[in-house]
C-alpha cells in the first residue's frame, strides 16, 4: 500500500511540472499592408500610399491619415519604426516601364 502512495505521489509530481517545463508561448504578431504607389524611376519619391483599413490599426498609436500623407519611404519605414512596427517584406509589382511601381510593404507588431 505504502508503494502505491509513492508511485501515485510521483506520478502527482511530474505530472504538475511538466506543462509549465515543456510550455512556451508562442509570439503572436499584428500585420499590417502598406500599398505604395511609386513613379518609375524616381528614387523612392511615392505617387500615393494607401493603407486599408485593417484590424490591426485597431487601438495602435498610427494612423491610416498620417500613413497616407507620407511622400518618402524612407519616411515610411522611419515612421512605422518609430512606431515599433518591424518591417517584414516588400513586394514590387511593374508593368511597363513608365507605369508606377506598385509596391506592398509588410509589416508587424507584438501583440
């Protein structure tokens, strides 16, 4: 009887430590797409940008207005770094070689 106790109190044991050991959190992210409208061939000065409204802008120190009245993007990235937004990706679409450049800049914060 006395062994059953034993087996059972460690059995009891482990079993309580063992979520909090092998338990990790798993970082949970905000993304937010930036659509920048570039002339072709003019060293980064934006024709428009464009920021749809997403539900990660819901409750977070920026603004659609403020984003969109950017004429740079090195503005850009500065302004969303400042705003501890880390940058992920850009994807660039042209279709001709007059035609504005497209461009997707992916973002991200911690929630």
């Amino acid at each position: 009887m006395k062994r059953i106790f034993q087996s059972l109190f460690v059995a009891l044991f482990i079993m309580a430590f063992i979520p909090s050991i092998s338990a990790q959190s798993i970082t949970q992210y905000d993304f937010l797409e930036v659509i920048v409208i570039q002339k072709a061939n003019n060293r980064g000065k934006v024709k428009r940008i464009k920021v749809e409204e997403q539900s990660s802008l819901v409750g977070k120190n920026i603004s659609i207005d403020e984003i969109e009245d950017i004429e740079e993007t090195s503005t850009l990235l500065n302004y969303m770094n400042a705003a501890n937004w880390e940058f992920v990706d850009r994807q660039a679409v042209v279709s001709d070689d007059n035609d504005p450049v497209w461009m997707s800049y992916i973002f991200r914060k911690q929630k």
